[in-house]
C-alpha cells in the first residue's frame, strides 16, 4: 500500500502518525483473512508474537482468525532476547510454553521488520517448541533497511523508511503507528 500525504499527521510530540488506530484494527483484520487464505483454513496454524510489541498484535490477529474460522486459536508470546546474535552469552531458556509445532504452519507476528535480526533469531527460538511444517512471518510494518535475506509473508504496510528514522507502534488501548526523525 502506497504512503500517502493524507495518512500523516503531526503530533506535538514530534511525531508523524502513520496509521490510526482504526486504520491498524483493519490492517489487522485484512491480515488475519491472509493467513487464514494462505493456510486454507486455521486447523494447522500456532501464532507466536514476538516480544514486545508483536504480542499484542498476534493476540488482535488470533482474535480475528477466531471470529473468522469460529475457533479458539491462541497467540503464544515468543521471547527471542536469548537467541539474537548481539546477545551471545545469553542460555536459551526452557521453552516457556507447552506448545508442539511439529507438523504446524507457525506463525510469527511482529511490529516491524527492519534489518532482519530480529525474526532471525524468532526463527531460532520457535525450534525449541518441534520441528514445523512451515514458518511464516506477518508484520505490520515492513520498512526496508535488510542486514539478513528475511522477507514477510504477510505485511501491513510497507513504508519506506531513512535509516535514522525509528518507526514506533504504540500497543497500549489503542494501537497506533508513528514515524520519528
């Protein structure tokens, strides 16, 4: 979806809104059908959010995938802190979760995708829950900027972004996303 000069607006905190809260309820929404397309259905489908912010938007999406399919999918938090590479002295824990992936479509919901690092290591750490059938990655954002060859399955919106520019998606009541210079 293109950027449009009518989709921002300045806040007095210096930010630029990218999409309001209702432009993101929809977002999520167009998201939850994708996948449950993608996936013909939700039977096979475990959703991981990834910390932090990728949590509350993979419980919006399981929520919308339950409305959708009449089902009771639920959205298990991911911390990948301990498998990141600027993190090296770091144990993988226990998984946290007693959740089997073997043979599911896994799906991991984040923010934004930005040099890759981070869904890299998401990779990793949905290893510990079995060996899935397939990984897919759905983000809101998706701006650019790769350090490592990881494309989403899924996005939102992708927003061109510089490099200095911090994307920032409130996930308090009301989701929302913002551009800071």
């Amino acid at each position: 979806m293109p950027f449009s000069a009518l989709d921002c607006r300045i806040s007095d905190m210096g930010r630029t809104l990218i999409m309001s809260p209702a432009r993101v309820q929809r977002t999520l929404c167009r998201l939850a059908y994708e996948i449950v397309e993608r996936n013909q259905g939700s039977d096979t489908i475990e959703l991981f959010g990834i910390r932090e912010s990728g949590v509350p938007l993979a419980r919006t999406v399981a929520q919308e995938i339950n409305a959708i399919e009449g089902t009771k999918l639920t959205a298990y938090d991911l911390d990948v802190t301990p498998f990141r590479d600027d993190q090296p002295d770091q144990e993988p824990p226990a998984a946290p979760h007693d959740v089997d992936v073997t043979g599911r479509d896994v799906i991991l919901v984040d923010d934004v995708l930005f040099t890759g690092r981070t869904a890299r290591a998401a990779l990793d750490a949905v290893l510990q829950y079995g060996r899935p059938q397939s990984i897919q990655l759905v983000v809101l954002i998706d701006r650019g900027h790769r350090e490592y060859p990881i494309q989403p399955d899924c996005t939102g919106r992708l927003l061109q972004t510089k490099h200095r520019e911090e994307v920032v998606v409130a996930t308090d009541d009301d989701s929302a996303v913002y551009v800071e210079d």
